[in-house]
C-alpha cells in the first residue's frame, strides 16, 4: 500500500487520481503507524512551507518522516521541505537534502530554452520544461554540476528506468533547490536547479510527475517498483 502524507498542501487529489489510473492502492494519512507500516510513502504539497512545517512538526510527522525505511517520494513543496531550509518564511524544514531552498529572481532578459525556444524568465517557473537523459553520463559526487547539465538526469537512478531520451515535464513553484551531492536532475529556468534529488530512500521532484503524462507515468512507476529495502 502506499501512503500519502497528509498535511495542510493542496495537489494531493492529483496524487490519489494518478495512482488510481495505475491501480495502485493508496491512502492518504497523517496517521505515524500508517506511514510507517507502508510499502512506500509519497510527500506531495503545493503551498506555503512555513505553515505546512508547522503542521508536520504538531504532529509529529516531521521526525517520523525523516525515519522512513521504505522508499519516499517527495514532490514539488514535498521535495522543498526535505531541504534543510527555505527562504519562504525563513522555515527550517526536514534537513533530509543537504540544500537550501531559494527564491526565483525574475530575469527580464530572454533566453534561450533547451527546447529551442526564446522565453523570458518570469516568477512562478510554471509549464512544460525539457529533459534529456543520457546513458553516457558519468556522475561527480562532489561537483554534480559537472556532468549533470541542463535538463540532463543521472539514468542510473531507479526513478530514471525506461525513460526517453527527451521527455517533458510540469512545473510550477517560485521556489527552487541549489543544486548539492544529492541531485540527480537539473534544470535550467533563471539559474540551473536541482530538479530531481535523491539520498538512499529519499526521492523527490520538482516537477509534478502526476501532471506530467506519460513521463511522470513512467516515474511514479518506476518509484512503485523500487524495492521496500533500498537504502536500509
């Protein structure tokens, strides 16, 4: 069964909606037992990080989060509050990543997206942004920025399986992570940024892979099928 933390986010219907299209049984909690007890948990949320901090830490659900043993999934303000710290109400968060989280500074200047295209850089980063992934890609632990390029993502991560060589994906935030060790996705909007995370159980996106057709399809897939024990 899956598990979807429930706390004071929207986007959390699109969630359940995405898994009931693939069959997969799901509920969503803020229960600690039901979290715990879960073949694999996802984290979504769209909203402010400081009120949604808030509930977890009433709750509990902060500590319990940061203690799952099962595979995780945070999405979009799921993946921010694993970071140590947002500038959106100056929150402290989950400290899973090791990355802060920062507000887009609009640019006025057009660029020119990976997709070919000239846009300017507005704030919120909302739409279809491009991905590659390259089979070639030797990662740097140290330096990720190194080899992970714009849009490229690291193929030898469970949540990369089956993926094409261009795809795109659904964003929407006006926040985003620095790019650290754990990233195994950039993309590019204003500044490179961690698109995709990732630390032994812990998955997270940016974008919403429930939003994002058959590609994010193909991620939530890969996530349900990832062992109950990795990373323990």
């Amino acid at each position: 069964m899956i598990a979807i933390v429930k706390y004071n986010a929207g986007n959390i219907g699109s969630v359940t909606n995405a898994l009931h299209r693939l069959g997969i049984e799901n509920k969503v909690t803020d229960d600690p037992a039901e979290l715990q007890a879960a073949d694999k948990v996802i984290f979504p949320g769209v909203g402010e990080a400081g009120t949604a901090m808030k509930y977890l830490r009433e709750r509990g659900l902060d500590k319990v989060i940061k203690e799952l043993k099962q595979p995780v999934l945070g999405i979009c303000l799921g993946m921010q509050l694993m970071c140590h710290h947002s500038e959106e109400g100056n929150t402290d968060c989950l400290g899973i990543f090791d990355t802060p989280v920062k507000l887009f500074r609009p640019s006025r200047a057009l660029r020119q997206a990976p997709s070919g295209n000239s846009q300017g850089e507005k704030v919120p980063h909302m739409g279809w942004n491009f991905l590659n992934t390259d089979d070639q890609l030797e990662h740097n632990e140290s330096d990720p920025s190194e080899n992970l390029k714009s849009g490229i993502l690291d193929p030898r991560s469970l949540l990369m399986q089956g993926l094409a060589k261009q795809a795109d994906v659904y964003y929407v935030h006006s926040y985003y992570a620095e790019i650290c060790k754990h990233t195994i996705g950039i993309c590019d909007y204003i500044l490179p940024f961690s698109s995709m995370l990732q630390k032994d159980n812990f998955y997270a996106t940016q974008f919403h892979p429930e939003k994002s057709a058959g590609v994010g399809e193909q991620i939530l897939k890969n996530f349900i099928s990832i062992p109950v024990n990795v990373g323990i």
